[in-house]
C-alpha cells in the first residue's frame, strides 16, 4: 500500500542527499517519479544537496494543486508511481492535505523531506500538517553538530553573523544578501541556541580566536523580556 511518510530532521542532516538518493533508486529500479522542490538554494526547478549533488524538479509555487497536477499527468496516459517533495515545510497546508489524497485515493507513494521547526523553534505550516496526517514521520539518523561538537537540534538564523530569532518566517539563505544583511543559517545545540551563541559570536568571546569556548560559563543566558 501507498504512504505518506515525512523524513524529518535539522539542517545539514543529509534530508536533499535522501531525496535525490530515493529518486536515483526508484528510478534504477524502472519506477516512474516526479521530483518537486521550493525554495532550494540553487534556484528554481532544481533540488540540490550541500554535497553538489543535484536534479530537476517541479518548482511548488503557492498555487500549485498537486491533486489536479497528478490527475492531469495520469489522464494524459503519464505513469506516476511515486513523488519526492522535498523542503516540504514550505508547502501550504492545503497541499499537504493534496498529497494525503494522492496517497489515499491514487496509491501513489509520497516522500516528504523537510525541517520541522523555523529559527524561532515554531513548527513550519507545512511540517505541523505533515506530522499530523503522516502515516510515518522518520527522523534522519545522519546527525548535524553544533559548533560544540553536541547534536545539533535548532535552526539558528544569522543576520551579519548575529544570530536572530525575530523576524519573517520563510527567508531564504546561502545565495544572496537580504536588505537587512547577510542571512545565513547555522545548526546549534539546544543550549547555545538558548545562549544566542553561534559559532562566529563563539569566536569573538574566546581568548584566542582559533579556539571555540566550550565552556557554557562564558555563554550567558539572554534576559527575558
């Protein structure tokens, strides 16, 4: 049977390398897919990894009915047996519930790769949809470490090498300059995202600027509001 399964994690936890891994095998094995990205730092129309690997896909815009693009493909005599969906946190709910009732109605399996939480530590729309209609949520078992050396579990957002934890939800990194600055984005553990400490204001609070400070007494805690 069809499933709808979220392969969830932080950043840098090898989600892209899944997916174009998936897609490679499927396809070796003569299953007919459709790829689908948003947002991906390469551009549009492609899903990329950090390791340089990469494809084309099917850019998610806003208005995009993944039922009516599925049943289109399949009434034009097209063979679909499974989608890949990746950065699927930025899907809207509505195309989550789409996907579901491609699953349900078309058994057609779904891949959907994505990160759980924004920079904030609030569930993406797309994600909170995701674990709620999910039949399996898989948690990637590739961990990404914090500057720390521990198991990274924030999205931490640098705005000019300060981290931030206010602003829009969806800004996308690694390719260009926002009008308020350089926006780069950084895994952390939970108490170096609680301390606002990322690497780069690690580095300038240690003695020596080639050694990180592990020591959590020189990472104080930010005042409450």
């Amino acid at each position: 049977m069809a499933e709808l399964v979220f392969f969830s994690g932080t950043m840098d936890c090898g989600k892209s390398t899944l997916a174009l891994q998936m897609g490679h095998n499927h396809s070796a094995r003569g299953r007919i897919g459709l790829i689908f990205t948003k947002f991906d730092r390469m551009g549009e129309s492609v899903l990329s990894s950090r390791l340089g690997l990469s494809m084309t896909a099917i850019e998610v815009t806003d208005d995009l009915d993944f039922w009516e693009h599925i049943v289109g493909s399949l009434t034009r005599g097209l063979r679909v047996d499974y989608l890949i969906c990746d950065e699927a946190q930025f899907y809207r709910p509505e195309q989550i519930d789409q996907l579901a009732r491609i699953v349900d109605e078309l058994d057609i399996d779904v891949h959907a790769f994505g990160i759980t939480a924004d920079f904030r530590t609030q569930l993406f729309p797309g994600s909170k949809r995701l674990i709620e209609l999910a039949d399996r949520v898989q948690v990637l078992q590739v961990e990404a470490l914090c500057w720390c050396g521990r198991k990274a579990t924030h999205n931490a957002r640098i705005i000019d090498g300060v981290m931030v934890v206010e602003g829009e939800q969806v800004v996308v990194g690694d390719t260009a300059a926002a009008t308020t600055g350089l926006v780069e984005y950084e895994v952390l553990c939970r108490r170096h995202y609680m301390r606002r400490m990322n690497s780069q204001s690690a580095r300038a609070a240690a003695r020596d600027a080639d050694i990180l400070p592990f020591d959590l007494d020189i990472c104080p805690v930010p005042p409450t509001a």
